[in-house]
C-alpha cells in the first residue's frame, strides 16, 4: 500500500470517525445537528451582548453622579441571576410541567446532556434580560444590595413562573397558556412586559426622585449625563435583538431571515412612527424618544417576528413607537418616575406587540379567537409580574430597607454605594438641592 493511498484511508477514517458521534448525539439531542446548537449558542452571545446595551442606555440617561452605580447593578444581576436561573429558574420554567403552572426538574442542571446545557445558555441570556430591565427604571435612588435581591426574586421565580405558562413543558407537559394556544415566540410579554410590569411595580414604591417633582405638581426635567452612550447603547440593542429572535427558532434554517428582517423593519418604523408623531403634534424631536422609539418597535416585533409579513411587522413597530412616547408622557403625568422609559418601552409596547400576534398573524389575520387568548396572556403577565414583584419590594423595603437616604442621593449613588465616581476630574461637587414633594 503507497504512503498516498495510506493518507487517504487515514482522513475518510478520520471523517467517519468525526461524523459518528455527532450523527448518535443529534438523535437524542434538543437539536437536530450541531450546525443548530453553533447557531444558538451564536445566538445567545449576541443576547449577552445586550446587557452592554443596557448599561450604555441605563448609565447614559442617569446622572453623572449615579454612572457607576447604574453599570454595577447591571453587571452584577447578570452574574447572580445566571446562578439563581441555573439553580431554579430553568426547572421552573423548562422543566416537567404536568401542572400547567410550574415545571419539577431539571434544577442545578449537570453535564449528562450537552444540548440541555445549550439551552440553558440561551435562555440564561433571556432571564438576565428580563431582569435589567427593571435597573433603569429605578435608577439613582434604590439600594444596590436590595436590587440585587429583587434581580435575583425575578430571575429565580417571576419571570421562569410566567415562561412556564407560555413556553414550559420541554422536558413534558406544556403550560396553561400555551395550551390555550397563545403566541409569544421569543418574548414580547415572557421576557419584556414581566421586566416592565416588575419595573413599574418597583417605581411605585419607591417613589420619585428628589427634586423630579414640584410641590404644585409641577414635573422637572433631569436630564441623562451623556446622551451618546444612550444611542451607542441603542445600536448595541439593536444588533443584539438579531440573536434574540433569531436565535429563539432554535435551529439554523432559511425561516431566519424573515425573522430578521421583520426584526429590522419594526425596529426602524418605531422611529419612522415616533418622529412622525412628534413632528404632527408640534412636540421637539428628543433623542432619547427615537432611541427608546426604536427599541419599542423591537420589542413589540419579539412576539410575532416568524408569524408577520414584512408589511405587518413595519406596521407593528410604527404603532409602537408612537406608543413609547405617549405612554412615557402619560406616566410622567401620572408621576411614576421612570429614568429610562423601561415601563413604556417593555411593558407597554410588550403588550402592544403580544396582542398584534392576533391581528396580523401569517394567514390568519384578525382572528378573534386568537385575539382573546392574547389578551387573557396580556393580563395574566401583568397580574403575575406586577403584583409579584410589588411584594418581593415591600417585603425587601420592610426587611432591609429599598430606598437610599436622602444624603446619599443627594451625593450620589457611586460615592454613597461604591466609595467610586465616575469622573473624578470633574465631579468636584456631587450634592443635589432637589427635595423631594
């Protein structure tokens, strides 16, 4: 035998060898081969890349006073709710679900399924997501050691009890939702509207800000530190929500271009419908809208990206955009000091874009059927999540006290919490005069 013909057995050998194990792990895996799992694992990291995203926007509308405070909560939910979602929340949500209500196993998962491990990356990225949500929200004036709690509350139980419901039952069962026949393919209301819903429940005990609002009822302006990160964050979102809807097909196929591209276009007519709003009722054209503007049409896309048309998918995010700024505008009114918009951005336009599934589903447009069981999805998820996160922060303002003194939010979060600042070149004087009433 030549060394040629040698070499040659030696690489189809190899080749055979290669393929094997993947072809008889594929058949008992969650996925179908592994170009799949390469693809949501991709995925995933791009849905990681979102919680920079966050920060920029979250650190960018607080004040310079508060930057480093705002970038540690979003740091460190990440990394404490990645270990409470591994120890409960995966099971709670992914887990055996005869119930209909919460899964039974899959707790602390271990390494005897790599493609169970997959999954619990990828969705470990989704409930981190979740739980950002509600830092901006309740940015300059909570105790960080109590949002820590509170994030790990939310990732822990809130937001996997919902998912159950809607998405559970992957290990057998399905939940109750789902058996009703609701549509939320990679989030609208699972992800976004239970992060808002938290959030808003937060802000109501907490309260506002010291100086936000006069004692005539009056609302003062407070203005973000450094509105460029805001829209760099913006763009970091942007890219980051390929993956997240993307991704949430679990599998590498042609269905993800349509799914992008309806991901895009909602995102765009968000700022299309925002800006042409601002412009017909004579209102300024503030950044931080169109930001938030595009971010609401992602959000309202999450829930039927593979279930639109294009045409419907533009019309989907243009709603939503005009939604972001009146919605924002009416909280203001109503005095729910949100810093960042999270409320109107998330909980609001995840609504939006959950009941648009029946509106304008591929095929099946204006069922009202399908229609009625989004709306019963839309308020068991405002119910769970708001009333459950308005306990977890009672209780945590009882235990341990929510909100932080009056001097420390005068000075600042980052010197009061962190024994840190931000821009110590410039930041000579952090005393605030606002009071608040």
């Amino acid at each position: 035998m030549t060394n040629h013909t040698k070499s040659k057995l030696l690489l189809f050998s190899s080749v055979i060898l290669y393929l094997l194990p993947l072809e008889v792990f594929a058949a008992d895996s969650l996925f179908d081969n592994t170009g799949d799992i390469i693809w949501v694992l991709t995925a995933g990291i791009l849905v990681f890349f979102m919680q920079a995203g966050f920060a920029l926007i979250e650190s960018g509308m607080s004040r310079a006073k508060n930057a480093i405070n705002v970038i540690m909560k979003n740091y460190t939910d990440m990394c404490f709710g990645a270990i409470a979602y591994w120890l409960i929340g995966f099971g709670l949500m992914f887990g055996m679900n005869s119930s209909g209500f919460i899964g039974t196993d899959h707790f602390a998962v271990d390494g005897s399924d790599m493609s169970v491990l997959t999954m619990l990356f990828f969705q470990t990225m989704f409930a981190a997501t979740a739980a950002t949500i509600v830092s901006g929200a309740l940015a300059e004036r909570i105790h960080f050691r109590s949002y820590v709690f509170a994030s790990i509350l939310i990732t822990a139980i809130i937001y996997p009890i919902f998912g159950s419901w809607a998405w559970g039952g992957m290990f057998g069962g399905s939940g109750w939702l789902s058996e009703l026949g609701f549509i939320d393919f990679a989030g609208s209301s699972v992800v976004h509207s239970v992060g808002g819903w938290c959030a808003l429940a937060g802000i109501i005990v907490l309260g506002p800000r010291l100086g936000k609002y006069a004692s005539d009822g009056g609302i003062r302006v407070i203005p973000g530190h450094n509105l460029t990160l805001v829209a760099v964050g913006g763009f970091i979102l942007w890219m980051g929500w390929f993956g997240f809807n993307g991704g949430s097909l679990l599998k590498a196929s042609a269905d993800i271009g349509g799914i992008i591209i309806n991901t895009h276009l909602a995102a765009a007519s968000g700022v299309v419908g925002a800006i042409l709003y601002m412009l017909i009722t004579g209102r300024k054209i503030l950044m931080t809208y169109v930001v938030n503007s595009s971010l609401g049409g992602l959000v309202a896309i999450t829930a039927g990206c593979n279930n639109m048309e294009p045409v419907f998918a533009l019309l989907t995010g243009v709603i939503a955009g005009i939604l972001v700024v009146v919605s924002i505008e009416v909280f203001e009114k109503m005095r729910i000091d949100d810093v960042v918009g999270a409320v109107s951005v998330h909980g609001v336009c995840g609504a939006w874009g959950t009941l648009a599934v029946g509106f304008f589903n591929k095929g099946d447009l204006f069922n009202t059927e399908q229609i009625f069981v989004q709306v019963i999805g839309v308020m068991a998820c405002f119910i769970w999540s708001f009333f459950g996160a308005l306990i977890i922060f009672k209780v945590l303002d009882v235990v341990i006290g929510l909100r932080t003194t009056t001097k420390s939010e005068q000075r600042g979060l980052d010197y009061a919490e962190h024994n840190e600042i931000g821009y110590p070149e410039f930041q000579q004087q952090q005393l605030h005069d606002g009071q608040r009433g």
